[in-house]
C-alpha cells in the first residue's frame, strides 16, 4: 500500500499546482470564444478516441469498488460505459454551442455626469472541485471551467482514481493540441488526504471551492476551507401527490423519479400523498414500487396500502431526513397541503420538491412556500439538471443562496466586475 504522502509535501504540490493554474487562467483572458470552443470540440472528440483506455480504467474502479462492498447506488455513479462516454462527450458540444458569459453586460447606464457604467461577467479564475465516485465530474467541470474562461483543480476521490487519471490525461493533451496551457485542467488525486486539505487552504490561489458528493464531504469542506465555497447539497426530494392528481401521471413521475438512477441528488426519496388521494392513489403506486424493487419505509396510512408480500417498514424520523441513494423510499399519507408543506420544511434538504395536482391554486401556493432550488409542478425531480434545463453541462446543483442556486452552469462560474468609462472626470 502506498504511504499517504505528508501535508507539508501536499501543501507544497497544491500550492504549485494552483500558481500554474493561476498562470494558465490568464490566459483564457482574451481568449475568443472560436478557440475556446474549438478546445471543448477537441476534447469531446479526444474522449471518444480514447474510450477504450478510459473504459479499462473505469473497470479498475469499480471491480476495486464493490470488492470494496461499495453501494451499487455508487457503484452507478461510478461506473462509465460506451453510452455514457458518449454522452459525456455530447455534453462538450453542447457547451461548444452555447453562448460565451464572459463579458456579457449585465447592466449598464450612462449616469448625469457623463460617466458610462457597464457590469460585465468575468471569470472567477481558479475553480476548486472535490467531489466523489462521480468521473463524469472530471469532465463536466473541465467543460464548464474552459467556456467560463477558468482553471479548474480536481480532487475526485480514491473511489474513481484510476478513471480520473485517465480522463484528466486524455483533456489535458487535447488543450495542448489546441494551443492552450494543459494547465487549465490539473488534478491532485495523487496528493490524497493531505491534497484535499491543502487546497481548501489555498485562499488567494484558488477564487471558489465546490464541493459535490454526500452530506460528511460537503460538511467537511464547509467547515473547514478558508477558500470561499459554493455549497451544494444532497438531495432529500419530496414528490407529493394532491387531492384529485392525475393518477397515471403521478406514477410516471414517481418511478422516474426514484427508478430510472437512484444514486444521483436529484432522485426522489420521500413521497408525500394527501389523504383524498391515498385510496385511488397508492394501491397502484406501491404496486409499481414493488415491481421496481423498492422497498418502502411508510407510516401506517401508508403501509396499510402495500401489497403483500412487497418490501415494507415502518417509517421512523430517520427514514424521513434520509438521502437514501437506493431503492428505497419514504412514504406518508398526510392530510392537506398544509401538512405536506409542513413536512417538507421539516425535513427538505432544499434541493428540488414536486407536486402533481390538477388544482392551480395548490400549485401556485406550493411554488410559492417550498424554500427549495428547483420546484416542479406535475413533472419529475430528475430534470433538476444543467443538460436537462438546458445550461449545458452543470458543476453542481448550488442549494445555498448567495450567488448561486440550483444548476450551476457557465454564467455562475462568473462573477462580475465594474468597467467606467469617464473624461477626465473626477469626484467633486
């Protein structure tokens, strides 16, 4: 096994590491939005060419992973295939074809006096990424940190390692063949522990830290950076199903929100149902759980409606404040609106929060009290996603409130800054 190398070398390498960063930053300065996106092009086609080393690297993880005893909720986000890869590499386009943020003029007057202001979207310069078992992440963030016009560091975690490796390799000679510094994407994957550490250190180096993966990592970063740092958070989703809701459609929606990938954030794991709906409702949408393989953690309305034989528990505090990244979910039978908005303030992680219902004014009065990121009306928890919403890739789903919130794509890896064009004017 090799020995975790020492902080004051991890310090020593991040910090290296950050100051070509810096350097390899300005250059995306004046750079056009033609050469930046020819880059991205040239990175989606590098992955594509390179599928196969990446493919035998991601197998390494995860075979390494379950040995491991790993999740297979993890084990999903882990694990790439031939269709992920492409998919990963479509991503890259679709930023190629986006617009540039970078100065764009988000106000701009001329005031009394004759002085002309403009606001304009600049980089941030060095983005920091510690995230986990997500490869894809490695990818998304180097997109997203090109087109915006920043470095990016990248601390993905021992889980997917070798793919990282991989991938970062593969990015970084495809920026060198397109005339950029390989320095705009560097990774510190072998410093460990102690790189992690050192890089939520290193204010004045890096510009912003984003954190992504489960609550402790998240927390940890929170606590512990000096650098400043966009927080995002896992994903307690809450689908709740009023009074008179189309029943098939709710359905729909609920499968597709808990089945189709459980172990991403934006999956749903508490399903709320209001009393007038439980008796035509939850027959049928527990039927479909169970043939999905879900197993439900409900309160006694509820596991009075769950077919025999299907996998059930009773519901404790614990199931309704779990992120459960698996084929399982929480599920109450409550008695209005009222009761479900209640429930989800208690108990949301303020990511993304979904109502069917037929009944506007239900709608209109859950958009307005629910204090999450994203709010769907009558449409799945899983559209909670850069691509999905059309920002291109996304670096995270932000469920603070200061600069960003929810998806965060091109524009809020921009910060601002005040260009004023005067004549010789001085303040009286």
């Amino acid at each position: 096994m090799l020995e975790e190398p020492s902080s004051a070398d991890a310090a020593a390498a991040v910090g290296d590491i950050a100051r070509r960063a810096k350097v390899a930053s300005r250059a995306l300065a004046t750079a056009t939005r033609t050469t930046k996106d020819a880059a991205l092009v040239a990175m989606a086609d590098a992955l594509l060419a390179a599928r196969d080393a990446i493919l035998a690297a991601n197998a390494a993880d995860v075979t390494r992973g379950r040995t491991r005893g790993m999740a297979e909720g993890l084990v999903d986000r882990l694990t790439l295939t031939d269709t992920r890869i492409e998919g990963i590499a479509a991503a890259l386009r679709e930023l190629a074809a986006l617009p540039d943020p970078v100065g764009e003029v988000v106000r701009g007057s001329t005031l009394p006096n004759g002085l002309r202001l403009r606001q304009v979207r600049v980089p941030m310069g060095v983005v920091g990424m510690i995230y986990e078992t997500r490869p894809n992440v490695t990818v998304d963030a180097a997109g997203l940190a090109l087109k915006s016009g920043n470095a990016v560091i990248l601390r993905g975690g021992t889980a997917a390692a070798r793919s990282n490796e991989a991938i970062v390799s593969v990015l970084r000679a495809a920026l060198a063949a397109e005339g950029l510094p390989a320095d705009l994407v560097q990774s510190i994957d072998a410093w460990g522990r102690g790189g992690s550490i050192a890089l939520m250190h290193a204010r004045g180096l890096v510009d912003v830290l984003v954190p992504r993966g489960g609550a402790d990592l998240i927390r940890t970063v929170v606590r512990e950076a000096s650098v400043p740092v966009i927080e995002t958070g896992v994903g307690n989703c809450h689908l709740y199903v009023d009074a008179g809701a189309d029943v098939a459609q709710a359905i729909a929606i609920l499968l597709n929100g808990k089945t189709q990938r459980v172990g991403v954030c934006n999956a749903l794991e508490t399903l709320l149902v209001h009393r007038d709906a439980a008796d035509e409702f939850l027959p049928p949408a527990l039927a479909a759980l169970a043939a999905a393989g879900v197993t439900v953690h409900g309160d006694e309305r509820a596991l009075a409606s769950v077919p025999a034989g299907a996998p059930a528990v009773a519901a404790t505090d614990e199931d309704w404040a779990t992120e459960y990244l698996s084929l399982d979910i929480a599920v109450r039978v409550v008695d209005d609106l009222d009761a479900a908005l209640e429930h989800i303030r208690t108990w949301s992680s303020g990511h993304t929060e979904v109502i069917c219902t037929r009944d506007l004014a239900s709608a209109d009065r859950f958009v307005a009290e629910v204090d999450s990121a994203a709010v769907m009306v009558n449409a799945s928890s899983r559209f909670t996603d850069g691509g999905q919403l059309g920002l291109g890739a996304e670096i995270g789903i932000s469920t603070q409130k200061l600069h960003a919130r929810g998806p965060m794509g091109l524009a809020e890896l921009t910060t601002t800054k005040w260009v004023v064009h005067g004549d010789g004017h001085v303040r009286p």
